[in-house]
C-alpha cells in the first residue's frame, strides 16, 4: 500500500457540493484556522522525515510511506505549519474517530444531539479505548444511521445522503481530501454498510490527511472547534500517561508518539493501527514551554513501532536546539 490521491465518486461529489452551498448557513460559518507556513518549522519537518527514512532504509520505509504535519502552537494566535505528504489520503484506522468525537460535541453544542449517559460511554470507549463497536453506536448517532440488512436501491441513497452528514459539516469548513463516513470494523462489513461500499467506489474507506488531522486536533487544542467546555472534555480523553506505572498499560501512551518523550512531558492523543497502518496525532507539551500538534501516519509498516517515535525525537530535538 502506498499513497494515492483518491478522486471521489461523481456523485458523491456533485452531492456534497450542492448540500455545503445550500446548507452552509446551518453548519455554521467557515472556520478561520489558516496557520501560516513556516520555513524555519519546514526545515524541522524535512530533517525529521529525512533521518526517519535513513534509520530505516534497511526496512525499505519509501518516501511515499510516511506522512508528516506538524503545528507549533507556542504561541496559539499566531500558529505555524508545515509538513511531509501532508495532503495525501490515507486510510486513518482509529484516528477517524477524532473526527466523530468533534462531530459529536458540535451536534450536541447545536441541540442536534442529546447528550445521554449511554452516548458519553460510547464517546469515552471510542477515544480511550478505541472500541470499535463505540464508535458505531457514536456514528448512528451523529448521522441518524444504523447498520443492517441490505436496502432497495431508493431507501440505499437516502440512507448514504445522511450517513454523509460529517462529510458535509467538516467541508463547510473548508476541510478537504478527507472521508468521513464508514465505521471501523473488527470483521464486516456487511449489509447495507457492505452496500454502500460497492456502490460508492473508489470512495469505499475512510479517508484523512495529516494537515486535516493536525487542524482538527490543534482546533480542540485552542478551543476553536466547538466550545471551551467541550474541547476541554474532548482534551479529557485524549489524555494520555506516557509514563504508565502498571505493566501493559502502555496501549496509545508508550506505543507510539509517547515513546519518544521524556519525563516531565505532557501528552495527548489518538493512535491508530492495522495489519497495515499505524499512526499517532498528537499534541504534546515540553518541560521546556514548546506546544505542538505532531501527525505522524505510516503505511505498510505497521509492525515497525519505532517509526512514529524516531519522528518525534528528531521534532523534539530540533526544538531543543534553539537558543
């Protein structure tokens, strides 16, 4: 697997074109957050990608298999981006469920959503976790949808029309390359979702960029994605130990960004993997006063857990070296 540039089904195209023209008002107004590129922060990204590559040559990672954003949020009004690949789609594994996390909060924020007891469960079983099945329950919720025998051809499209509710709220705010609408699977998937999936194709998995991840997790980091109450809710599960004092508590913490930190350091998160991927989106604090947004994603080195953190290290040294 490498990277592609996928081109979306027409219709889903021409459909979520007309729907963010016709329904922007309802989805709120386009988000500022239009962090300006830095060179001197390029530089840091480049080095991080390039040390990366040649520490693992020997495990042939390509330069089409690692993608790099990274966002330096020292000063939050005045943030800078840069990145590696940054645009290019690729299959997200759990980190989609970031994107349903803020979806989920902003629906509840409009009173589109009720906030239940059950929904908050799924919602913290989704981030902390990483439950799949959470992350259904989380999903119907937030589009009106529900997995389930196959549909007439009719009832198929109207059911995709609302499953692409998230699709139309994050292009509304000028997200783009990005698919947000499938569930993750530990099996499956069958019935209509398997339905969806052979009609809607090549659009047929998630997908997501690191400079749409990175945005979003700095938008929660600096209260722009919803409100301070919920982001500070959101930034709740996200937390993570990277220093876990109980054996095997390791999971999101030490197996990937968390890896490369040293003590002292504060650390927020979600990782995601298959027998294909892995990748980390992370917001981390340095001992030091540096806050920054760091996006790593892999392909066909899943097994390597040693890629993502060998990123960081470089990032955080880089940063060490400034007088």
């Amino acid at each position: 697997m490498t990277f592609q540039i996928r081109a979306p089904h027409l219709l889903l195209n021409l459909l979520l074109t007309s729907l963010v023209l016709t329904n922007s008002a309802q989805a709120g107004p386009t988000n500022p957050w239009n962090p300006a590129h830095s060179e001197k922060l390029q530089s840091v990204v480049d080095a991080a990608v390039q040390t990366t590559l040649q520490k693992f040559a020997d495990k042939k990672l390509g330069t089409n298999e690692l993608a790099v954003t990274l966002i330096d949020l020292r000063d939050s009004a005045k943030p800078v981006q840069a990145s590696y690949c940054g645009g290019e789609q690729i299959y997200p594994a759990s980190v989609i469920k970031l994107f349903y996390l803020v979806a989920a909060h902003r629906w509840m924020e409009d009173g589109k959503l009720q906030d239940t007891e059950e929904l908050r469960r799924a919602m913290r079983d989704m981030i902390v976790e990483s439950y799949n099945e959470a992350t259904g329950l989380v999903l119907d919720s937030i589009t009106g949808t529900t997995s389930g025998p196959e549909l007439p051809a009719a009832e198929l499209e109207q059911w995709y029309d609302k499953r692409n509710a998230v699709n139309r709220y994050f292009a509304s705010l000028g997200y783009k390359n990005i698919n947000a609408n499938r569930k993750p699977w530990c099996e499956g998937p069958y019935g209509r979702e398997k339905q969806s999936i052979n009609l809607h194709k090549p659009n047929h998995r998630n997908w997501l960029t690191t400079d749409a991840t990175a945005r979003l997790l700095a938008e929660v980091v600096t209260h722009q994605s919803v409100s301070a109450q919920r982001c500070d809710e959101m930034m709740e599960l996200l937390h993570r130990d990277p220093f876990p004092k109980t054996a095997g508590a390791e999971g999101q913490a030490r197996g990937f960004t968390g890896k490369a930190l040293s003590p002292g350091t504060k650390l927020w998160s979600k990782a995601g993997w298959t027998s294909e991927t892995r990748h980390d989106a992370a917001y981390v604090e340095l001992p030091s006063g540096q806050k920054f947004v760091l996006v790593t994603f892999t392909v066909n080195h899943a097994n390597e857990n040693d890629i993502i953190p060998s990123v960081a290290k470089a990032v955080i040294a880089s940063f060490a070296s400034e007088k």
